[in-house]
C-alpha cells in the first residue's frame, strides 16, 4: 500500500492515510512559532498548497486565529476549493507523486467537510 499523506504532514512526517483530515496541526504550530519571533517557512509548491487549505478551512469555520471555531463563509470556503481544484488540473502532469496526493488528499477533505458545512 503506497504511503498516503494528509496535507497536515510535512515531507518528513509518515503518518497513515486513517489520519487524514485530522485537522492543521503542524500549520498550527509553525504560526505560534511566527509569532514568537522564529522564521517563516520556506515557500515552495506544498506550503503554498497548505496555505490555501488552510484558508479554506479559516472560511468553514474549521478554525480561527484564536484556536476556536470561527465564523463561516461559504463563497470564500468555496472559491478557496475552487483555486485548489484549478491548480490541480492546469499542473497536471508537473507534479511530483507527493504532490499530486497531497493536492488530491486537499480536496477530498475540503469537499467533505463542505458538503457538511451545506447540509
């Protein structure tokens, strides 16, 4: 069985695929540690993905800046999906097997927790 990430993992963590969705953990404490004066994290093609998952979740009220649930935008959670949906298919075939789950991992969850979020 091929090791399935959530977009919660970084390249080094190995979870298994059951954890996926668990929520933006390591998001989470890479932000405290900005706050507390440490480094920004290296921009690259994964953590720009994070970024937009993470915005999407902020716009279901998934989670807040704050640590609890936060208020909710539909249109926003959903143009965040939508901008993930689009950079899946225009990079279609320039991206690494790490990269296309994690993107694929994204969106399943998001959609999930969407269909939810509507019903």
């Amino acid at each position: 069985m091929a090791d399935e990430r959530s977009p919660n993992e970084t390249s080094s963590q190995s979870e298994s695929s059951s954890q996926q969705g668990a929520g933006a953990n390591w998001v989470d404490e890479d932000l405290d540690a900005i706050d507390a004066g440490g480094a920004l994290p290296q921009i690259d093609f994964p953590t720009f993905l994070v970024s937009l998952y993470h915005s999407a979740l902020l716009h279901m009220g998934e989670v807040a800046p704050d640590g609890r649930k936060g208020k909710k935008n539909k249109p926003l959670a959903k143009q965040s999906i939508d901008i993930l949906a689009m950079l899946q298919a225009k990079s279609k075939g320039n991206l690494t097997s790490d990269e296309e789950r994690l993107l694929q991992t994204m969106l399943y969850d998001l959609r999930m927790k969407y269909v939810n979020l509507s019903s």
